[in-house]
C-alpha cells in the first residue's frame, strides 16, 4: 500500500521519492541559494531569523513538475511529509545527540563500543548535522501488533516514508556534513559479499550443495545493516567495524528509526535476531519459515568468512549488483572505500552483559507470548437500493491492520457491489490474504472470508465476529421503489489477521 499517511509506520511512500528534479543543492556557493530558489523552499524561510548555515541543508526547494507527473499525493505534497518525518525520526535525543553506545541499539546497528571507539564522534556528527532544525510538526504515530514477533519486529514498520527520506537525505554532503569528505566520511550503500550454502540442483545423492561465495550486494535494507555491525570485516581498508557501519547510510537509518520506534511501542524492537542458535532456516524457504525473524549464520570457515541462509541475509534488501567476480564497480566503475566480506562474528565478550541478559529476557518473552493473535478491524457500510434485487446491495468498508494503519477504505457512494452473483475481492499490500465480501438478501447478512476464517455480520461471538452500529434496516427494504432512497446499516467487524 502507498499511502500519504506521515510516518505510516507499517508501510509507507517510497513512490515519493520518485518524483523528478527536486533539488537540494546549493545555488549562489555554499553558503546560500538563489533568491528565485528561496522563494519556492519548504518549510518557508523566515526573514526575522536569518540563518543561512542552518536553512540550506534543511530545505527542499525547486520542485519540478512533480505534481504534475505524480498528481498532489505523489509529488510535493507526499514529499514534504516524508522530509518531515525524516526529520522526526532523528531528531530525537540518543540520535542527534547523546548516542548511548552501550544500548542495544548500538550496539546492533553501530556494532560493539570496542570496534567503533575511533568513528563515535563523526557518526554522533552526522546524525547531530542530519537533525539540523527542528520543523516543529507532529508526526503521526500508529499503534503497533499484539503479537511480539510482529510488534518487537523492526521490518514491520522499516518501509515508512520517512526512513527512505532520510536514507537518501544521508548519501547527499550537505546532510551528512560530508562535503569534501570533511569532518566526515561521504554515506554510500557499501556492498557487501559473503558466503552461504547453496543445494545442488538436481540433488545429488549424498552431496546435497556446497558453500559458495556470494555475489556483491549492496548493503541494504536492515538485515544486511544488522550482519554489518555484528561481523568482523574482510577489507583491505579496514579492521575496524566502526570504519564500514559509519559509510553504510542504512545503518545510520535503522539505528535512528529502532530508536524512534521503541518510544512508540514501548521497547526496542529486537527482532530479527542473528544468532547462531537453533533457529535453522532451510536453504529453500518458504513463505513461512521466510515469516521468522531469525537471521541465521553458522561457524566461520578455515579463511574466516562466515556462512549464511542467503535468503536470511538478503530478504527484504537488494538485489546482487553487476560487478566482476573481484571487485564491486560502482556506477562510474570505481570501487568504494568501504567494500568488504562478511568475516567472522565479533567475539560474545564485546558485548556487555546487559545486552546478552535483555536479549535473552526478551526470547523468552517471544515464546511465552507467541500464541497471541494480531486482531484486524473491518468497518462496514451496507446499503440496499432500489435496483434489481440480484444487483442492489452494496457495501463501504475500511480495512484497519492491527497495528491502525488503514490498508483499504472504499471511495464513491453507494459503494462496491457485493451481490452473489459478483462478490467483492480486495487484497492490498500489508492483507495477508484476500478479503471477500458477499450480501445475502436469504439470510440478511453480510458474508466475509479471510484466508481458512469466515464469518457474517450476524456472528455475535468467536474469533471473528460483528456487532451493529446503529439501528437496524427495514427488513423490507427501500420503501416507495423505483424512486426511494436507498437505506444502509453499519457493522464493525473484528477477525484475526
């Protein structure tokens, strides 16, 4: 679903950024921009408090076109609420300033105080330059799932147009504080490679695959980010992980949102886990053992690189990256400073005991509570016209996910048909599965199914049930056809999801 919701936190607007030509860029030096350029800049500049150094790397100006090829919710608009959610995702303290580097945060995403001591002070600087002016908007916040591997799980609210603005925000100088590679390093998408298993195909007896290398990938999205800052690099660059976490831009990005994110659910999303522990995933998954937030890895081999379940590694990240075999060729086919192998984990004792005894609390959370069911909510409008009975009744409904992030609302009156003879089927992005609707004049009610659930507006009680709002139609319909006006009821409708 691409919705204009600021900080939907379920799923976002990445198509926002898609809009063409808009600038960020300095027009008239460093220092300023032009003063066509002022006049079009969002948030608006303020002449009582002039601040040159401030506005130019908080502004976006020069929109180009992008209503017109996006119309008003997929140009400008949507863009500027991602900017400002952008903005709110690190401006809070323990990002722009105060970083608690014993915290499990960053420990996770910035890798262990040991193995970034050296970077502290530039990655405090980028996220401190990156906060830069406060816009003084209140973001949305959505309730999160019941469920802990769902709730706890940072996936579940990573593709949120705020976090894909402030990744890109991140690779330009002027909002890392970078320019000239000063005070700190230019923010790339590093890429990555590592070992894994692959099967053979067709299998062969006694010889079910082979360790491999993989292909270059770029590090993104937040398990190659987590892998990042939990594995010890192979480069001829560096040994230090605080050297590659602080060039990767998804790892300043997920660092911020974990923290953003546990004030709102109430704890740090811990999930997915790597870990080396029993959660072994086959090496060709399926949708569900894809569903565990587990990011498996076993011991690392003779030359010190670790083996993974690629699917684990790369799963909701990127894609490999054209290159040779030897080197990750950017663009212009230069490499990176910053490319690496994926060596063995950082040591246990690197880590401070808290972290391993939180971690371990928070396990055993998981497994005492899995058995809790995410509840969904279904708001429903059924209307009755004076059309021909196989074709009159109509339905408007909003969809609600468990974690109060609108997934479908119907638009236009009297609403969607729903008559036996053409059910209504809906599935967006973010529905595990397809939703039907059909209204029965036999039986007055309204019937749903949601993968193996079903259940009628009449069902008063059991995992799925309804309850009506209001008062009850006529039974016997519109009342002075072919002219009437149509009646209506409204339900709302609650169903694990």
């Amino acid at each position: 679903m691409h919705t204009s919701t600021p900080l939907a936190l379920f799923f976002g607007l990445p198509l926002a950024l898609a809009a063409p030509n808009v600038r960020f860029e300095a027009r008239d030096g460093a220092n300023g921009i032009s003063p066509e350029y002022l006049a079009t800049a969002w948030p608006l500049y303020d002449p009582q408090n002039p601040n040159p150094n401030n506005y130019y790397p908080t502004r976006l100006y020069g929109f180009d076109k992008c209503d017109e090829k996006f119309g008003e919710y997929g140009g400008s608009t949507s863009i500027k609420r991602a900017f400002i959610d952008a903005n709110r995702i690190v401006n809070i303290d323990g990002v722009r300033s105060n970083i608690n580097w014993e915290s499990a945060a960053a420990l996770e995403f910035l890798g262990p105080s040991a193995l970034n001591r050296d970077q502290r002070k530039q990655i405090q600087g980028v996220l401190a330059n990156a906060a830069t002016g406060d816009l003084d908007t209140t973001v949305a916040q959505a309730s999160a799932p019941s469920n802990p591997k769902d709730r706890f799980n940072l996936e579940e609210y990573g593709l949120n147009q705020g976090a894909i603005m402030l990744h890109e925000l991140l690779h330009l100088d002027v909002a890392a504080d970078s320019v000239n590679e000063t005070p700190n390093p230019r923010i790339h998408d590093l890429k990555v490679r590592f070992k894994y298993f692959k099967e053979n195909r067709p299998p062969e007896p006694g010889r079910p695959g082979r360790i491999v290398l993989s292909s270059w990938y770029k590090a993104y999205g937040l398990r190659l980010a987590k892998v990042l800052a939990r594995f010890t690099p192979r480069s001829r660059y560096a040994t230090q992980t605080g050297y590659f976490v602080q060039r990767n831009v998804d790892n300043f990005v997920f660092f911020a949102l974990s923290n953003y994110v546990a004030g709102i659910i109430g704890g740090y999303p811990w999930l997915p886990f790597v870990t080396a522990s029993p959660h072994d995933q086959p090496m060709s998954p399926t949708a569900e053992d894809l569903a565990e937030p587990y990011i498996n890895f076993n011991k690392e081999q003779e030359d010190g690189m670790t083996v993974f379940n690629r699917f684990d590694v790369t799963m909701n990240g990127s894609l490999p990256v054209e290159s040779s075999e030897e080197c990750p060729y950017s663009a212009d086919g230069i490499t990176v400073e910053g490319d690496l192998e994926i060596g063995p984990p950082a040591a246990d004792d690197l880590y401070p005991h808290t972290y391993w005894r939180e971690r371990k609390e928070f396990e055993k959370f998981v497994t005492d509570n899995e058995g809790l069911r995410d509840i969904c909510r279904l708001a429903v409008r059924e209307v009755w016209t004076c059309e021909d009975v196989a074709v009159n009744l109509y339905a408007s409904l909003q969809f609600t996910s468990a974690g109060g992030v609108v997934l479908y609302e119907t638009r236009g009156q009297p609403g969607v048909p729903i008559n036996d003879g053409n059910p209504f089927h809906v599935q967006k992005e973010g529905m595990k599965h397809e939703l039907k609707v059909v209204g029965q004049h036999t039986n007055d009610y309204v019937h749903f199914w949601y993968g193996d659930i079903n259940w009628t507006s009449g069902t008063a009680e059991g995992e799925a049930f309804c309850k009506l709002v209001g008062d009850d139609w006529d039974k016997n319909g519109p009342r002075g056809c072919p002219n009437a006006m149509a009646i209506a009821r409204d339900f709302d409708c609650e169903f694990p999801c």
